[in-house]
C-alpha cells in the first residue's frame, strides 16, 4: 500500500433496539442465499492489476459497486480463497473494466482456472497508472488503493477513481441468477413457448450430468462428494408446502454438487445454463408435486459417486431420468 493510502476502519454498528428473539430466527440456508442473491441482476468487469514482477493478473468479477463521488470511490470484492489474493493485497492500484454483451468470452476466460496466462490474446494498454485496461470496454476506471476491509470469506479493496474512460455505445453484459441475461431470457423464452422438447433435454442431461459425473469419480475430493449425498437428503427433507423457490434451489443443488465435484469450469457454465433451464421449467411447465420414488435413486447416484464407481452412478443417472419422464 503507498504512504498516501489511507486505512478506513469501520466503527461497531449500533445493535438495533428491537431484536427478534434468537430462536426466532431460521438460520439462512448458503443454497437459497446464494440463489435470492442472483435475483438481482449485476453487470460483470474484469479486475486487473500488475504483479510484483509486473506482468498483468486479472479476474472476472460481479460484485463491483460505486462507493463515494467526493472523493470518487469504487469498490470490489474478491474470495479469500482467490489464486490472486496476494497479488491484489501488494497492489497499490486495481482497474475496473465493464464488460460488454459482445465481451463474454473475455469473461469466461477470466473466470477460467485453467487458464494460466488469462492476456494471452487480449488486447489492453497501459492506463496513467500502469494499469492494465482492456481494449473496448464499455468504460474503465483506474484506481489507486484506497483501502480493504476483511468481510467473511472475502476481501473488499475499496479504490479511489484516478482515471477513467468511456468505450463503444452497447449493452453491458449482465450477469442474472446464474447466467448471463442476455442467455437466461432466451432460454426462459424457448420454455415458456415450448420450443425446449423434452427429449433434447433429457439427452442434454444425460450426457452433461454423465460426463460429470465420471470426471467427480476422478477428481472430487471426499467432502465434495460427500456434499452430493448432503444435496439429496436435503431434497428428501423439503417440506411439501415449502415455497417454490425453496424448492427449485434444493433440486438444482443436487446437479450442482455433482458439477462442482467434477472440477471443470467448461462443463460448470453448461451445468449453470441447465439449471436455468430447470428453474423456469419448474416455474412455467412442470407440475409441482413431491417425488419421493426418486429419493432412493438420488441416494444411490450418491453412493456409487462415494465409491467412485462412475458406470454404476452414470447407470443411476439414467434411471433417474427414466423414472421423472414415466410417472410424470
């Protein structure tokens, strides 16, 4: 951190008056937390800085928000669990770059933990600061360190705007219970008017979820895979009366676990779409009721995955397909 930054320290808030009873509370539930989160809509940037050794490091990032406009303050959080944690924590300045709709790759590839050298192909420039800025954004804003607060798992970096740029006149990429906008309403589109057949649909799950499922096999860990069988007990424990969004967030988190299990971000951004797919499918087209004969084969899915027994889970899989689509 330069001299000139300065540290913000946050004075203990003021415990409100009239608190509810401690037992009157539901603990909050990381799922729908995170699902009730994506109700609002976000635009995405990627994060840039430099390195001790000067070579540009960035990520994709949705949690930006304006701060203060005297002095011009902007704000960005970042996992604490981040490869580029140290990186942003030694930097003395960060940029913010906002996304286009036409800049979507430019997302995923800074999203992507595969990719080791995330400029490779990308066009920026140095800003005032040194700062790497991405050509054609639709605006950047080169910041110098202003201050970072420890907030739970993450990291907020707080900057003090140095020097900004407008881009082209477009849409801004939109990032909206977890898809991109512009894909989430095509995809609510085709559902809602019937054009997304449900053998296509079938099949596409089928060989996404397989796939997955194999590479969980391979590559979970214990606790991920544990987490899967957690994901299918917590369907079973639905209450039937329990609100639709409740219960759409419990029967994605099943398939997400399964994802996360399987380790590649490719296939996770599918799996996202799919999701997208069963939300407004069990919103718009599909009867709402409790489906406890798939309880038992959910549970076996789970087993085999804990066994790493990829056939025998891949074969459960497929039964659980038949079984929604036969007694539907």
């Amino acid at each position: 951190m330069s001299s000139s930054a300065t540290l913000v320290r946050e004075e203990p808030a003021v415990q409100a008056q009239s608190q509810p009873p401690a037992a009157s509370l539901t603990p909050i539930e990381a799922g729908l937390f995170r699902q009730l989160l994506g109700c609002f809509p976000t635009g995405v940037a990627v994060i840039t800085t430099r390195t001790r050794d000067g070579e540009p490091a960035g990520l994709t990032c949705n949690s930006f928000s304006s701060v203060s406009l005297e002095p011009p303050l902007v704000l960005f959080s970042l996992r604490k669990a981040s490869k580029l944690r140290e990186v942003f924590t030694q930097a003395e300045s960060f940029a913010i770059n906002i996304l286009s709709q036409s800049q979507d790759a430019l997302s995923g590839r800074f999203a992507s933990s595969r990719i080791e050298n995330k400029f490779e192909g990308v066009q920026w420039r140095p800003g005032p600061l040194g700062t790497p800025l991405i050509e054609d954004c639709l605006a950047s804003f080169e910041c110098s360190r202003f201050a970072c607060h420890d907030a739970g798992d993450h990291l907020v970096f707080i900057g003090q705007v140095r020097h900004m740029s407008g881009g082209p006149a477009d849409e801004a990429l939109v990032f909206y219970k977890g898809a991109y906008m512009m894909l989430a309403e095509s995809l609510r589109k085709l559902v809602v008017e019937g054009r997304l057949g449900q053998p296509d649909i079938d099949e596409a799950y089928r060989t996404l979820y397989g796939t997955l499922l194999r590479l969980a096999c391979e590559r979970g860990t214990s606790e991920e895979l544990d987490a899967v069988q957690v994901a299918a007990t917590h369907i079973e424990e639905m209450p039937a009366d329990a609100p639709l969004a409740r219960r759409i967030e419990t029967a994605s988190g099943f398939f997400q676990a399964i994802a996360t299990a399987g380790h590649n971000e490719a296939l996770m951004l599918m799996a996202q779409t799919m999701a997208t797919v069963l939300r407004e499918r069990m919103t718009h087209v599909l009867p709402s009721r409790a489906r406890p004969d798939l309880f038992p084969i959910r549970h076996r899915i789970a087993h085999h995955l804990k066994r790493r027994e990829a056939d025998a889970a891949v074969a459960a899989l497929e039964e659980l397909i038949a079984t929604l689509r036969r007694d539907a």
